[in-house]
C-alpha cells in the first residue's frame, strides 16, 4: 500500500475523527443510528408502493413522474436541468420502460430498506439507496433526497463499521470481500518504500 507523502517527508493521514468514524468499531453506534433512520425511510417508502398496482403492475405512477420531469415549460426553468437526463427519461417513456421499471424501483426500496435496518452489506445497500436518490434528484425531486443522499454516502465511506453492530459483524467475517483482507501480519510489516508507517 502506497500512501502520499509530504516534500519534507511526512506521510499525509487522515484527521483522527474521520479515522474513528469510519474505522472504529465503537463508531457503530452513531451509523446504527442513521443506518435505521435511513432503512426505516426506504422501507416505509417502498412499502407504501406494494399495494399500489399504479407501482407494482402498470407503472403508471412512475409513468406519470417522468412525464412531468420532461416537461419543458413555455416560460420558466424545466424541472430536469441536464438535457442529456431529460433525453433519458424520454427513452425510457418512448420504451414504455416503466412497466417494468416501477415495480424494481419499489422492490427495490423495500430491499434496501431492509438491508440497512439489519445491516446486511451495509455498503452495498447504501450505494443503491444513494443511486436513487440521485436519481430522483436529477428528475427535480428534492424533497428529503439530498438527506438521504448524505446519510447514505456516510454509510458508504463507513461501510467497515457501519454494519458493525448487524448482520455484517457476521457476513464480513463469513464471506469477506470480493477484493480480499490484508492479513494482521501485513499490516504490521513496514514497507520498504515508507518504513515509517509501520
């Protein structure tokens, strides 16, 4: 592992507080917190959508919202501010996409709500959540997205410890990760290039 260093030769670490956020198993207990919070949100929200068969058989609730976020008024700022955004929603309605769309949008939600509550693969579960609620936000609805979008970027950096006090104490410890660990002799081991980061 390479780390950058200084002119005068000091290696550049992070802040003591971001190391302990994000690092620290003890700072479980904050991403515990917000990791509910967050699940709780998708959850409520997805679930809301089952029942709905405008969500979960015609899609035409989600028909509807990128319809209205294509919209360029007469006068006025258009709802999306990207045009290469809006030219998306515009195939995906020329597709007639939604059909299939609004049902994995509101699975979706259930599923990562869920995943955050129990702290299943808390980094994953974070990305997806955060995917849509920037997507959501491209389309122009603010609304609580950009809480979310923050709380879920957290869990993201935090992923080591954020499922901490969960299913990932366990599933890390199981599965591992798909690029390996780094043994604890490794990391003991100073390199050759920077002996003093041992």
């Amino acid at each position: 592992m390479s780390n950058i260093v200084t002119r005068r030769g000091e290696v550049v670490r992070e802040p003591q507080l971001v190391d302990k956020l994000l690092n620290d198993p003890r700072a479980g207990w904050l991403w515990l917190v917000l990791r509910v919070w967050l699940g709780w949100q998708w959850l409520s929200s997805g679930w809301g959508k089952v029942g709905n068969p405008a969500w979960v058989q015609s899609g035409e609730a989600l028909k509807g919202f990128w319809e209205r976020a294509v919209i360029i008024p007469d006068g006025g700022r258009p709802t999306v501010a990207f045009d290469w955004y809006r030219s998306f929603l515009q195939s995906m309605l020329d597709a007639e996409a939604y059909t299939w769309f609004a049902p994995l949008v509101t699975y979706g939600e259930v599923l990562v709500g869920i995943a955050l509550i129990v702290g299943a693969f808390t980094g994953i579960a974070a990305f997806f959540g955060a995917f849509m609620n920037w997507n959501f936000m491209m389309a122009g609805s603010a609304s609580t997205n950009p809480m979310l979008f923050v709380v879920a970027v957290g869990l993201i950096m935090a992923w080591k410890v954020a499922g901490y006090i969960g299913a990932d104490y366990y599933l890390l410890r199981w599965i591992g990760t798909p690029w390996g660990w780094v043994s604890k002799s490794d990391m003991d081991t100073p390199t050759e290039a920077h002996p003093e980061t041992a």
